[in-house]
C-alpha cells in the first residue's frame, strides 16, 4: 500500500503551525524538502509479515524477508535472534522495521483487551560500536513511516540518542581548556558546584556552574526532538541545537530516555552494568539489537577483565587518603573512601611483597582469601557506588580515580557471582571463566590480571534481564562457536548468502606477487626488503587496474608504517628506478589512517577520499586491520571498487588475553579462537566493498598461509566469500593470470 505525497497547500498548512525552535527556514525550501521526503516515502509497501503488519519502504529482498520472518517470530515467544548477512544487504533497515512493527502491533492488542489499563511498551536499544553507525542507523530510521508522522499522522516515534560527555558537551568554556580538565572531569565539577549552590541557598559566595544546565527550566530536549522540517536528530543536529538553545545536550538526551520509543547508544551502554544503572537503562522486558554485533564476545570479555600495576594502584590509594582530607569530605563519604582505601592497601601490600612471587590463578584465589573474599568485596561495591553518587554532588575524588575503583571491583564482583551461581566455594568453577596472574613487569613493578575467559560471565546478565536479544553482523562465522562464546541460546542461527548477483564481486586469495615472489606475510618475515617491494608492485599493479577508490589494510600499524616508508624510499629498477609510493601516487591520490589523528582531520581526509575517488585518477586509502576504517565507515559505489588485505590480523602472541586463553585451555580450543578471531576481522574489512545490487567490487586477500592453511580456517569466513574463493574460476596459477582476470572483471561492470 503506496503512502501519498503531502501537496502544496497540505504542506503550506502544516508550515504554518511549526514552532521553529532551532534555525529558520522559509517555505519554499521547507516544501521542497517535505516533498523529497514524500517522495522517499511513497513506495511504502504495508507487508504481513508472521501475522503482523510491517510497513517498509519499498520492496524488500529475499535476505530482509528472512531477516524479518525470524525477528518476529523470535520477538513473538521472547526468544534471541542470531543473523549473520553481508554488508549492504539491508539488515539495519530490516532490523528497525520488523522490531517497530512487532512493538507497534503488541501495544495496539494489549491496549484492546477490556479493563487491561496502560501498558507499557518495551523499549528498544538499538547498540552501535561507531559514532559513524549511528548516522547509519538514524538514515535508515528516517526512511520508515514509523519515524515520519508526515507520513503516519499516528505515528510519534521518540527517539533517544546517548552518548558521552566529550561527543555531547557544547560549553565553549570547558572545550577550550580541555587540555588542563577533561571534559568529564570539569562537567562533574560544575555540576557538583551547582548542588552545592543550591545547598546553601545564597549563603555564601556561589561557586562557579555550567550556563548550560538548567534543571529547573522547562526541558527543551525532553520536548524537542526534531528538527524544524521534522527529521529525527542526530548527534549533530542535537550539539548545534543546544549551542542555539544554551542548554545541555548531555543531559538533555538522558531526561529523553524514560520517555523513548527506541534508544541508540554504544554497546558499552549495554553491556557494562555500571553504565546501565547510571544512566538509567532498564532492560527487563525490553528489546536489545546488536547490529555490528561480531565483536561482543570480545567486548564482553573485556568488561569483565582488569589489569592494574603496583605504580597505578599506588596513586589510587594516595588519590582515596588525600580525598578523606578534604574538607567537602562528610563523616560518610570520607569512611566509605577509607573503606576503599583500606581494602586496595592490603592488594597493593601483597603484589609489593619481595615473599609474594608470581603466581597464577588458584594460588591468587587462596591469597584473595585473606583479604580480597566476598564480604570484602561487597562491602567495597556498596562504598564505592555511594562515592560514586556523592561525588556529583561534592567533588573530592577524581571521577577517574572512583571509575578505576569501581572497574576493579565490579570485576571482582563478577568473579564471584559467577562462583555462586556453581557449587559454593568451587574453584573450578572460578578457572573456568577467569584467569588470574601476577607478574612481575620490569625490574621494580608487577601487575595483576584477571582476565575474563567466558562472555557469558558478562552477556548472560543481559539475556536474562531482556525479552529478546537481537544480533547481527556480517562477520559472525562460524555461528556454532559464536553462540558458544556468549553464553545465550539463539533460535535457529542463520547465516545469508549475498543477495548481489555473482557476476557483481570478485573474489580471490593471492599468494605470491608480480615477480613470483612468496608472500608469507607473518610478522618475522616483514622486515625482508624484497617482500616489501613486492606487495608493493602488488598494491600498484591493483591501483592501475581498478578504476575510482581502492581500500588496502594493513595487520597494524607499524607494518603500515615501515611498508609505507620502504615505499617512499626504495627505488624499485622494475619501475625504471623510481620509488612505489611515486608510482602509486601517480596513479591515485594517497590518504592514510595513520594520519587521522583526531576527529577533525579524520573527517578531512575521509572527505578528500570520497572525493578524489569519484573523480579523475581515483583514490587509494591505507587502512588498519581492526581499525576505525575496517569497520563501521561506510563506503559508496566508486569508493570501494577493490579491497586489499595484507596478512592475517593475530592479535599479539604476548597480548594479557592471549596468553590468558593459551594458558587455561585446551591447544585444540585455544587455536579456534585465535584463528577464528583473526578471520573474523579479515571478512570485516572485506564487506566494505559491493553494498547493493547495482554496485560491484573486487576483495583481495593477499597472504600465502590463506591457501597453505585453508583446512585450518574452514568455515570461518561467511559462506558467501569462503564459497567463491573456492571456486575453480577464482584459483590462479600466478600472479599475472590473477591480473588479467581482474582486468576482465573490471571491464565487464565498469560500463
């Protein structure tokens, strides 16, 4: 059922009854944008969907219908959605509308049963790990008729957007001298000395307060959360409207969320308890959606680890003694303080002492037990969330010094609550989701770490306070051992194959370069000269034959580096004694990550990028595996018209984590991870190239152990790509067969 568009004189009407809270605009261009949005709006198609009424902007794909077909029977019996789908395939878009539809068709029935009162509808979180992914997610939004009342005049979809102090804060103040106070730590200051003010109620001098924050006042952002033509904010358009409002971006999004529809934020919103108490995220009965989901098992795991030195705990404590001397210190606040105190004392006594050697999990269980047990540990839990309560209100604690306070024992509070939920005071059970150690680090220091082996020690909390969990990723491969790692079942995982025809990507791994040389690309082998040269003639000779923009990642960022110097250094005699960076500038305009050094001029080059690409010679962009490219950012068309990926991505051998997991399991399960790990962040960087039908793009993995070890990676990748660089057609004899199959690929769609 196709929605119509508003005409001139619905649209003139509708003009003259807006309150233009923020900018100005004049009719002619607040018609003209009304009706592109009609436009946009008008192939609405009403779907039924397991029963239930979906409203989606045009006809949706074989993969979204499969996409909403599972998320509302899943949502339908409170069960949890696994759904691995390549990137451009619409899963965002499927996402929203399936979720809003189920919402929207629950409330309708619940509301029709005689005498049932009001209830509430659940809330979605919708989680992003990227800034960039909640315009993504806020573009996809606007595109439903559930988000435009223009549209559905019954529709009034509140939208919440959290983030942080340093994303939100507009104080001019606080920003220009954020390199003497962070921004976190002056806004607590500010808003400590407007409680105290309050307190004294003029008695004495008052101390100095942010302009911004105005409790008392009618809430703009509580009651304003568009702009003027009726767009959903986003992160944009809400710091330019405080700056025009003089209010409080930061808190202004927080006194939305009681009152929200859907509300998108970071998964660490989520998935740290802390943070979901403080804000004020409930999730019981609520709709959760990880999109980009690949990196929760990781991000789990991390929530649930600490790592502090003798030097870091040192200061904590000094920090917690000078605190109590505060005269803002009450009697309470400073005991709980001196409850801390104490309790990091006897940590800090036992790393420090030249008896105490280092150890590892089951003999730093049986030292806890001397003075780190569960009565301690909840008696530090309970001080140490009144301090970070009474500090809003009386700044004697550094904010970081109480959230490190509060990271180490949440961790420890977990490590125990997991216990309790086994057998007692079993061990075993500890061992089996945590890894404990100290180590000596350097000739005077030592460092404890705990170490989160189980997701599910951290994500569990979530399942089990939530209706339904939602993930999504195009990078979940193999779904068996994702679902195992968090700990949650799933309802019947599935995986998607490409809806993009075949003929629209190309897929191949290359082991050896244009002069045939092996491209081993582990880390020992990367200081040989004559290997760098050679992915260097590799990277030219795909810069040549791929028109508009190619991405190349590199495993890190040193390795980024040094090829990049040998690159600008080196004469090469088979490119008559130049170097290869010349001749890769001659043939694209050259932007790297390893320059994005702050939002500001990551924004920069990435404009210049997208800019170049279209146009000319094109563009090449030198990236970072698992960095802010590789994931999250998203690429158009003739942005990304060839992926190269250099090497494999293993985390450091040496890494706390690594080493935690080589130390506490099987080899057998140990090398499914790691490799696993590795894959998982070589399949994401891929899926920045082909995003819709029309669009086409060729994937380059570039590393000899990607063919040597295929059995040890199988069924890591997405089916999709692990079927095509298997297929005959993508098996080459060398370099230059690659070469001229590419050339035909690029010519058959580059028309």
């Amino acid at each position: 059922m196709a929605q119509q568009v508003p005409d001139v004189d619905e649209l003139e009407m509708e003009y003259q009854h807006l309150d233009f809270m923020e900018e100005m605009i004049d009719l002619g261009e607040f018609i003209e944008n009304r009706r592109d949005e009609g436009e946009e709006l008008q192939a609405q198609q009403l779907l039924v969907i397991q029963g239930i009424p979906v409203s989606f902007p045009g006809q949706p794909n074989p993969n979204q219908w499969i996409m909403m077909e599972n998320i509302i029977l899943s949502l339908s019996e409170g069960k949890n959605v696994l759904i691995e789908s390549p990137t451009g395939s619409g899963k965002t878009l499927a996402f929203l509308c399936a979720t809003l539809a189920w919402v929207h068709h629950q409330h309708q029935n619940q509301q029709r049963v005689p005498g049932g009162g009001e209830t509430k509808k659940p809330v979605i979180y919708y989680t992003v790990k990227t800034h960039a992914q909640v315009s993504t997610v806020l573009k996809e939004l606007r595109k439903t008729s559930y988000a435009s009342p223009h549209i559905n005049p019954l529709s009034n979809l509140k939208v919440a957007i959290l983030g942080s102090r340093r994303q939100l804060c507009t104080n001019q103040d606080v920003i220009r001298n954020e390199h003497e106070e962070s921004r976190d730590d002056a806004c607590k200051r500010l808003h400590a000395n407007f409680e105290i003010n309050r307190q004294q109620q003029g008695q004495q001098l008052p101390l100095p307060t942010c302009p911004l924050y105005k409790p008392e006042e009618d809430d703009y952002f509580k009651n304003n959360r568009r702009c003027a033509n009726g767009a959903i904010r986003d992160i944009e358009d809400i710091t330019n409207s405080a700056l025009v409002n003089q209010s409080c971006a930061y808190f202004g999004s927080r006194r939305q969320l009681a009152s929200s529809d859907i509300v998108i934020c970071p998964y660490n919103y989520i998935i740290s308890s802390h943070i979901r108490n403080s804000v004020g995220i409930h999730l019981t009965n609520n709709i959760v959606i990880f999109d980009e989901g690949h990196n929760l098992q990781s991000v789990s795991c991390e929530e649930g680890s600490v790592s502090i030195t003798l030097r870091n705990l040192r200061q904590i404590i000094d920090n917690c003694n000078n605190a109590t001397r505060n005269p803002q210190a009450g009697g309470l606040l400073a005991n709980k303080i001196r409850i801390l105190s104490a309790a990091l004392l006897n940590v800090w006594e036992w790393m420090v002492d030249p008896q105490t050697l280092p150890q590892t999990n089951a003999d730093v269980l049986d030292a806890f037990r001397d003075f780190l047990d569960r009565d301690t540990v909840r008696n530090m839990e309970n001080a140490v969330d009144y301090v970070i309560n009474a500090i809003e209100n009386e700044p004697t604690l550094g904010s970081g010094t109480a959230q490190e306070i509060r990271k180490f024992v949440s961790v420890l509070k977990l490590l125990y609550t997991r216990n309790a939920e086994g057998d007692g005071d079993n061990d075993d059970m500890i061992l089996q989701n945590y890894f404990l150690q100290l180590e000596n680090e350097g000739a005077v220091s030592r460092r404890l770490n705990i170490i989160c082996l189980n997701a599910s020690t951290v994500f569990g909390q979530i399942s089990r306070q939530a209706r339904s969990v939602l993930v999504t990723s195009a990078t979940l491969s193999p779904l068996d051992s994702f679902q195992k790692d968090l700990g949650i079942p799933f309802e019947a995982p599935i995986s998607l194959d490409q809806g993009i025809p075949a003929s629209r990507y190309w897929i191949t791994k290359v082991g050896s370069g244009p002069n045939g040389l092996e491209l081993n690309l582990k880390s020992t082998s990367r200081e040989v000269l004559a290997l760098q040269k050679e992915v260097g003639q590799l990277v030219l000779k795909v810069c040549q034959t791929v028109p508009n923009g190619v991405l190349v990642f590199f495993p890190s960022n040193p390795f980024l580096q040094k090829m990049k110097r040998g690159w600008e250094q080196d004469p090469v005699e088979e490119l008559g004694g130049r170097t290869i960076m010349s001749s890769i500038n001659d043939a694209k305009h050259v932007v790297s990550e390893a320059d994005m050094t702050d939002a500001v001029n990551t924004r920069e080059l990435l404009r210049q990028y997208r800019e170049q690409s279209r146009i000319g010679r094109g563009a090449v962009i030198f990236g970072i595996l698992r960095g802010k490219l590789s994931e999250g950012v998203d690429f158009q068309d003739q942005e990304a018209r060839a992926v190269i990926s250099l090497g494999i991505p293993f985390a450091p051998p040496n890494a706390p984590t690594v080493f935690a997991r080589k130390s506490s399991t099987s080899q057998l399960e140990y090398w499914r991870w790691y490799n696993t790990n590795a894959i998982r962040a070589l399949s994401q960087c891929l899926g920045r190239s082909v995003r819709h039908q029309e669009d086409w793009g060729a994937m380059i993995m570039v590393d000899q152990r990607l063919i040597e070890r295929a059995e040890d990676f199988r069924g890591m990748m997405p089916q999709w790509i692990e079927a095509e660089t298997e297929a005959p057609r993508n098996q080459y004899n060398n370099f230059n067969d690659m070469i001229r199959s590419l050339q035909r690929f690029v010519a058959e769609n580059n028309r």
